[in-house]
C-alpha cells in the first residue's frame, strides 16, 4: 500500500497527512485515494488489452465519486441490485458497459435494466430466465442474457465469499445450463449473448479460475456445435489482495490465465473485478477512546465499531492496523483493538503488538472494498464520511451521517 506511507513519522495518503484528514473531518472515517484506484484500474485494463471489457464490481465500494472516476477512465461495471444500476447512471456510466448479476432480481429491478439499455443480464437460474422473457415479451424487446453457470470448482477461499460450488445458491449447474440454452434459444425475447461464470471472491491462487475458464469453454464449444452462436464469455472476477501475508495475484497473471483459457475462440472476454481494484485503495482513520486492562487481558477501545467495518467481525479477516503517528511514547502491548458496541463479535484485531495512548489515531488498511459499502446503522450509529484523496487535495465525498438522518425515515411515534 505504498499510497500509503510514512513521511517524517506521520501517515500520509499520497500528498496529504491523515492526521490533518482526522483533524479536518472527524473519527471514524474511510479515505481513499483516487490514484491508487487509477493506478490498480490501469494495471488490470492494460494487462487484459483492449478486446477484454473491464467491468467493475460496484458492490465492493459504490460511492458516487469512484464510480464516476472509473467510468471516465473507461470501465464498464457490474451490477447485483437496482440500486447499483441507479448509481452507475448517476456517476455517468454506460449501461451499454454494464452486466447485471444476482440470484433474486425482481421485476422491477428487470425491467429497468432492459429500459436502461443494459448489456446484459447475468441470468442464474432457469425460474429467472422465465421471468426475464415474460418482462420483455411486454415491452417488447429481447434481453439481453448469459446464463450464469455454476462450474461447482472449489476456490479455496472463505466459504461465504465462494460462489462456485454445487452447495451454493449462485449459478446454474453445468448441464442444466447447456438444456436451457438449447430450449430458449428459440424465445423470440431471450437474445443469448454469453455465458457467465464467477466462482468467488479473495482467490489467491489462479488455478480454480483457469479450471473455471476451461469448463465455461467447453460449454461454449458444445454450444456453438449445436448451432447456439454466442459473443462474450463473461469469467467473473474475484482476484484476491494482500491483507496479512497473501500472495496476491499480479493482474499480468491473471490476464495470462483468461488469454490462456479462452485462446482462439472468437468471443469478447468480460471479467467483474472489484475489491482487486478499490481494497488497498482505502483505510479507515479511527481514534482511541480508552486502553482497558481486565487482570492482564488488555483492550484498545476505538470509536469505529463493527457497523462501520464489519468485515473482522463477520469473515475473522485480518486488516492490518498502523499508528497514524509512527513514533509513539506509549511502550508495545499486546491487545485487542475493539469497537464500543454491545457484542462481544465488534472487534478488529485480537492479540495484536501495538504501541498506543489514549487520543492516539490509528488507520485500519485495506479498508477500499466492503468496508463502507458493508456499513450499517447498528446500535443507532450514523455512519461515518468518506474522503477522496486526489494528490494533494482531500474531498469529502460523503458527508457523516448525523442523529436527524438515523430518524428521518420513520414515522413521528406522535
């Protein structure tokens, strides 16, 4: 994460120190910078070449200014609700550039992507792919699709983030994916473009996605045998980053792979790619509120909490943790970092060195993907500000929610 980096004992996002981020803005708050996601995005876009769309996966961070800064740069997106697809239009994106996945859209979510324009529906199973063509019957169009196959390989990573394997409710089993691409291809409103493929999230190893790739191909070669003719091969995404001690794939790897897999065959490769863009990208400024020793078991209470990163809490992930002041006058202790609401599961560390005092900041790194976009209002905690660090510039790009916004929406009990 060398966008973020000490300079003279301070932390610093690119050109601008976080303790004068925190001063200028509060705790908690998530910072990003836009160059490492330009940087990231750049990467990826010239590994897999010109004939590859990018689409970015809007779940991982959905604010507004980042969504806006890669549709500029040229991405595509993908997209799992009608919310997602409204933010892409508002940032500018092309829904002409963007695929919409996910087990359960509703009509509504349907046909406002079929009225948007939308390249393609990710369709993941066959009660949907019924639905999809009754909604275009009515207005009249053809949707666009890929069936999303599930090509049960296992990707070795966090079993609520694997998507692959025949025990999860994403996808359609391989053969049944082939018997409704030969019935349905005589829909007159189901305009089968491809096929689509995402086995998980956070893979460290690239072997699954090529096994993946390989069996996404042989169903497209039995395909276009049958007489079914398809245009794109849409692989997912799910390339891992580095949190602790992973190693993370290079996107040239990752780009070796898929031009690889699909070698020869006459389609437009689409991949999905979010976190490996946005997650070293961000981090989250927190201040500690009190060191708490219980008979020799010590604590480091801070003023973020779980429902502003819920990621420790909900996976046991690991998130490196660095003192915003590099020189502390604090001795090291051995602690757990935690947040101050009322579950024993609201943490961020445990048994972690760190050399720390009352008052002290702390960054919580990569924190760029499914750290804000996972926050909630828990414990009635209005969520906090996002900054976007551009060079030596730090925007608010989401101001902190106050008391009146976690009380608006509901009706006076009066």
């Amino acid at each position: 994460m060398r966008h973020f980096h000490y300079r003279a004992g301070r932390l610093w996002a690119d050109e601008v120190p976080l303790d004068q981020i925190a001063a200028r803005f509060g705790t908690p708050a998530y910072v990003y910078s836009e160059m490492a996601i330009h940087e990231r995005y750049t990467a990826f876009s010239h590994a897999l070449g010109p004939e590859t769309l990018l689409c970015y996966a809007v779940k991982a961070n959905s604010n507004l200014h980042v969504l806006a800064s890669l549709a500029r740069w040229g991405a595509g997106f993908d997209i799992v609700s009608g919310g997602e697809l409204a933010r892409v239009l508002r940032a500018g994106g092309d829904p002409q550039r963007t695929v919409f996945s996910g087990v359960g859209k509703s009509r509504e979510e349907i046909r406002a992507a079929l009225d948007a324009g939308i390249f393609c529906l990710n369709v993941e199973s066959e009660a949907e792919l019924e639905q999809v063509d009754a909604i275009a019957s009515g207005l009249g169009c053809r949707a666009p699709v890929a069936l999303r196959v599930n090509p049960d390989v296992d990707p070795g990573t966090h079993s609520y983030i694997a998507t692959g394997l025949r025990e999860s409710k994403f996808g359609i089993p391989l053969v049944h994916a082939e018997r409704l691409y030969l019935e349905a291809a005589r829909w007159p409103a189901v305009d089968f473009r491809g096929i689509a493929c995402h086995i998980g999230s956070q893979l460290t190893d690239l072997a699954p996605i090529a096994e993946a790739a390989r069996k996404v191909r042989g169903l497209y070669e039995r395909l276009a045998g049958a007489g079914v003719p398809l245009s794109h091969l849409d692989l997912g995404g799910g390339v891992g980053i580095r949190y602790h001690e992973e190693q993370a794939p290079t996107p040239a790897a990752y780009a070796a792979v898929l031009h690889d897999a699909l070698a020869g065959l006459p389609v437009r490769p689409v991949v999905e790619l979010g976190r490996s863009v946005v997650g070293n990208a961000g981090v989250l400024l927190t201040r500690v509120e009190y060191l708490k020793d219980n008979d020799g078991k010590k604590f480091c209470i801070v003023d973020a909490a779980m429902n502003d990163l819920l990621r420790p809490s909900l996976y046991g992930a690991w998130h490196d943790i660095l003192p915003v002041q590099e020189e502390s006058p604090a001795e090291t202790g051995t602690l757990d970092v935690v947040g101050p609401i009322c579950e024993s599961g609201d943490f961020f560390a445990r048994n972690r060195p760190l050399a720390v005092r009352a008052g002290d900041l702390l960054a919580i790194l990569s924190t760029g993907a499914y750290g804000f976009a996972m926050a909630s209002q828990y414990n009635s905690r209005p969520r906090p500000p996002e900054i976007l660090v551009r060079g030596s510039e730090a925007r608010l790009v989401r101001r902190r929610e106050n008391l009146a916004d976690l009380l608006t929406a509901e009706e006076n009990p009066d």
